[in-house]
C-alpha cells in the first residue's frame, strides 16, 4: 500500500463518530431547516409546499421586522458600551502594577457565572416592589420604575411622554442590555489585556515624548495598534449578540418581554416553534438569522486579511 | 500623583460592580423573606436563616436535576474528549485522501448557529423516540468542530521526530496516541474538557425543547422553572442561584488558568 492509501482503515474508524454526530446534527439539520423553511406545516394537515412564501410573510410580518430592530438596538447597545468600558479598564489594569492578577479574576467572575443564575439575580435586583434598584431611587428621593416589565420605551420616560412610547428601545429591553454589559466587559477587558500586552510600547512612549497628552496617546496610538483585537472583539461579539437567548429569557421569564419589547430575532424563532408550532415560518426565520451570520463571517474574514494591518 | 489613584479607584469601582450583585445574592439568600422585600439593600441579614437552603432543596427536586444535569455535562465532556483526540489525531498526523476538504467542510460546520438547527433536531430527536430521554440531552453534543480543530492544533505541535522515534521502536498509531501524543496535549485537552463541560452545564435552550417531564429536567431548566413558581420568594431563589453558581465557581478557581483560554474559546465560538 502507498503512504496515501495506508492509513485509511484507521482515519476512518478515527473520524468516524465525529462525523457521524457533526453531519447528523449539525450539517444534514441546516440542509434541512432550509427545506423546511419552504414549507407550510398546518396542524394535524399534511404540509403542502409554499416556496418563498413564508420569506414573503416573514418581511411583512410587523412581529419580524420588530424582532429584528430588537435585535439591532440589543447588538449595539450592548457591544459599543462594553467594548468602550473594557478598553478604558484594559488600559488602566495594564498600567497598574499590583492586585492585577486579583482583579482581572474579578472582572471576569461575571462571565464565568452560570448565565441563567446570574439573570436570576438581575432580575431580582430590577424587581419593582422588592428590588434593589427602586430601594435606591426611593432613598434618593426619585420615583421607582417598572424596569424589566415596563414596555415603554426610554425616549418617551426619559422625555417625559414627548416621543412616541413606540419608538427606541423600551425600558425592560434597556434592562437586558445593561445585564450583558455587565456580563461581557470583564471578557472583553480580559482579551483587550492580552492585546494591550502584545503591541510594543515604543510608539506610545515616542508620542508622550512629543507631548502628546493621554487621550491623544489612546486616540492615535493605541487604539490603531490595537485595531485587529478591536475589530476581533466586536465581530465575534456582534454573532453572538444574534444568537443570545439564555440571558433574555431568565431575566424577562420566557424571553419577548412585556407587549413583546425584548424580543429579539433569536427568542422569535424560538417563539413560533416552541409556542405557536409554526414549524416552517420558524426554520425560514433561522435560515435568514444563519444567513446574516455568515455574512458577517465572511466580513470578518476578508476585513481581517486586508485592512486591520499595521505590521 | 493622582493618575495612579484615580486609576485604581476606576478599577475598584469596576471590581465592586463586578462582585456587588453575588454579594448581594448571598446576602438575600440568607434572610428572611420580610427581610429580603423590605429591606433590599442591607448586606447583612438581621438573622442568619441557614435553613432557607433546604427550604429551597425541599420546594423543588434540585437533587434529581443536579443528577441530570451532572450525568449528561460528564459524559458530554469523555465523549467530546474522545471525539476530539482521535479525529484531531486523524488529520494531525494521517494522509488520506480528500482530507482537506473533509477538513473544510468541519470547519465550516462551526459557523452553522445553534438556532438554525435547532427545529430539524428536535424533528430528528422525536423521530428517533428520543425525547425526553438522556439520549437526546447528550448525543448531539458529543462532537465539536472547534474542539476536533484544536486537538489537531495541539497534535500538530508536537515535533515530527518523536513520532518517527516511536515507531522505529515499533511503536504504532494507536500506541503513539495514548503514550505519548495525548499527555503532551494535556493543555489543550483540558481547555477542551472544560469547554464542553461548562457548555453543557449552562445550556438552557436545547434542554428546554427536548426534555417535559420534571424527572429529566437539567439544573438550568429547572432554576427557570422555580423562578417561575417560587420567584416571590426571593430568599430562596436567592439560594437556587447560588446552588447553581457554586460548582462554576469551583472550577473556575481549581483551573483558573484554562478557564481564559476556554473562555475565549467560548467567545470564538459565539
């Protein structure tokens, strides 16, 4: 035998089990989600086919698109903050010298915790009657929110009923994303800590010598340095913002909210299947969340070879 | 001068922030409940109430779902381990043909989102008479693409000669395998160990739509079950979270060091 053909009986009886577990719940179901998403399940009937009916349904469907701009105002709002907070933190931890190791376990203990207890807890906290939150508006003298169960959205509390309650992100969606920010800085701090780490210094100190101040130094310096960890950060945290579910639904107890506000893309699709039994509706929904995700890797992957360079 | 201090008061504020709502959850868990929604916000209980622990073991069958729970994330963990080592040995160290794309098509099976699937396999589970069964909790999870990739990393990593050393004492694959190549990939089976362990002992949404009955209900499911049923009782969902945390928390300071890695491994994966 060749050294081609040798070890086949023993690649194959290697990869045997991961392949048979990987194509049968990974490639054959998204093969066939896509199939399902071109048909119409009624219940009890038989399915009849629709083609792109149910695409056609989806984009007009008001609780889709809404889904969607859920799942946008979620994204963004938890992502920019986060990965504002964590740079300004990587970079005073990178500077300190002692209690660094102390503290970067703190930081991360919040993304260790199992998600759905940590939820629990946030829940709680935002609790109106018995919350943490409202004890501590009270004692300043303010007046308490409903928060996780207040549908309204921020713009119309915060303007006192000027804007439309309907419009913006509502209340108990904004509770969600202050819960991830809180989740996902301490990671996000620990991996720009590593980046931090890894550029040379000789840059920053060339430009202090010129004197430029501190924010000029993190502005022009830093920052482009640390582009590639940046955007590395900000695309994988924005696929898995889509994909968030756990969190949602602990913290709002079955994940769309009150009058549906905190319903983002992922907790609809589960919705239709697991609610309404709408099994084709459902998969097309996921087969256009998997599309969207694929783009964005393939963003990744073509900005990463071309324009987060500076070497 | 004051940056520094300035510096240290931002990062302990982030430390405070980070730590308050756990402190605050094992402060709850230990009051009474007047005392939890009256006062919210001492950190001290007036009086210990130790018993509202097995007030919270009674209310719900929390012994049945850490069973399940354990059961399923440890045997999710050996077959993952086993999985990845023999396929990431397979394209480590193996010439067979259409390797590279069988290589590629793994690879590109990390990016297929969890939701997508998610309808198909409950389909395929019941067809298979597997719901509500252990079967269904653990079977689809006993591989990992991202894993299989970074056992062939780790696998690649060690020097060509000492495979060749090993078989001119007649050392075969399978020999070479167990002796020599996986206790020098010990790091990374253990980043892998870890990473399918906390994913299964975390995961909420698979385990809610292919498990009904109370008897196979995991730790996750049945912590959002008790918030639903006994969530005005705060001290002891208070001490659900923290029955829940703990053995997290644990590894987290037993293997502290992999948990990075792992983490990001987590991250990478979405």
């Amino acid at each position: 035998m060749t050294r081609r053909t040798r070890d086949i009986p023993l690649a194959a009886a290697l990869l045997f089990p991961s392949l048979a577990v990987l194509g049968g719940f990974a490639l054959y179901p998204m093969v066939y989600a896509i199939v399902l998403g071109l048909y119409r399940y009624p219940r009890g009937g038989t399915p009849e086919f629709a083609g792109a009916r149910n695409y056609l349904d989806l984009i007009q469907d008001p609780a889709f698109t809404d889904s969607v701009l859920v799942t946008g105002y979620y994204a963004v709002g938890t992502i920019v903050p986060s990965m504002a907070l964590s740079f300004v933190l990587a970079d005073a931890l990178f500077r300190v010298k002692r209690l660094r190791s102390l503290l970067r376990t703190v930081f991360f203990l919040p993304y260790v915790t199992a998600v759905v207890a940590s939820a629990l807890i946030w829940r709680t906290l935002f609790e109106p009657t018995s919350g943490v939150v409202n004890a501590l508006l009270d004692w300043a003298g303010i007046e308490g929110q409903a928060w996780l169960l207040e549908p309204r959205g921020v713009l119309n509390l915060l303007t006192n009923g000027w804007v439309d309650p309907s419009i913006g992100p509502s209340l108990a969606l904004c509770c969600v994303i202050v819960f991830e920010i809180w989740r996902t800085t301490g990671f996000m701090t620990v991996l720009m800590l590593s980046g931090l780490a890894s550029i040379p210094r000789e840059y920053e100190e060339a430009a202090r010598i010129d004197g430029a101040g501190g924010w000029r130094v993190a502005r022009h310096v830093t920052l482009p340095l640390l582009s590639p960890v940046l955007f590395f950060i900000g695309i994988v945290s924005l696929i898995g913002s889509l994909q968030a579910f756990s969190s949602i639904y602990a913290l709002t107890g079955g994940g769309s909210g009150p009058l549906n506000s905190t319903r983002t893309l992922t907790v609809f699709i589960f919705a239709n299947f697991y609610e309404y039994q709408k099994i084709g509706y459902g998969s097309a929904a996921a087969t256009l969340l998997c599309a969207g995700i694929a783009l964005l890797t393939f963003v990744q992957w073509r900005l990463t070879r071309r324009r987060v360079h500076y070497s | 001068m004051t940056g520094r201090a300035f510096r240290y008061l931002f990062l302990g504020a982030g430390a405070a922030v980070s730590i308050y709502p756990f402190v605050w959850m094992l402060a709850t868990s230990l009051k009474a409940l007047r005392e939890a929604s009256l006062y919210p916000l001492a950190l001290v209980p007036e009086q210990w109430q130790w018993h509202n622990y097995a007030d919270t073991l009674d209310a719900a069958p929390f012994a049945t779902y850490f069973f399940n729970t354990f059961l399923t994330a440890i045997a999710v963990t050996l077959a993952v381990l086993l999985t990845s080592i023999s396929a990431g040995y397979a394209f480590a160290r193996l010439e067979f043909p259409f390797k590279a794309t069988l290589f590629a098509i793994l690879l590109a099976t990390m990016m297929i989102p969890f939701e997508v699937v998610l309808i198909p396999n409950f389909i395929a589970i019941t067809r298979l008479g597997w719901y509500d069964t252990y079967a269904a909790l653990i079977v689809p999870w006993c591989a990992s693409a991202f894993s299989i990739f970074l056992a062939r990393q780790a696998f690649l990593g060690i020097p060509g000669e000492y495979y060749d050393a090993a078989r001119i004492d007649g050392c075969g694959h399978l020999r070479f395998l167990a002796r020599i190549a996986v206790p020098m990939a010990r790091p990374t089976l253990i980043v892998i160990a870890l990473f399918a362990f906390l994913g299964s002992y975390n995961a909420l949404l698979w385990p809610l739509v292919v498990t009904g009955n109370e008897s196979m209900r995991v730790v996750q499911v049945g912590l959002t079950v008790f918030a639903t049923t006994d969530g005005v009782r705060v001290n002891l969902l208070m001490c659900a979270a923290v029955i829940v945390i703990v053995p997290t928390l644990g590894l987290y300071f037993l293997a502290q060091r992999y948990f990075f890695d792992a983490s990001i491994g987590a991250g990478l994966k979405g």
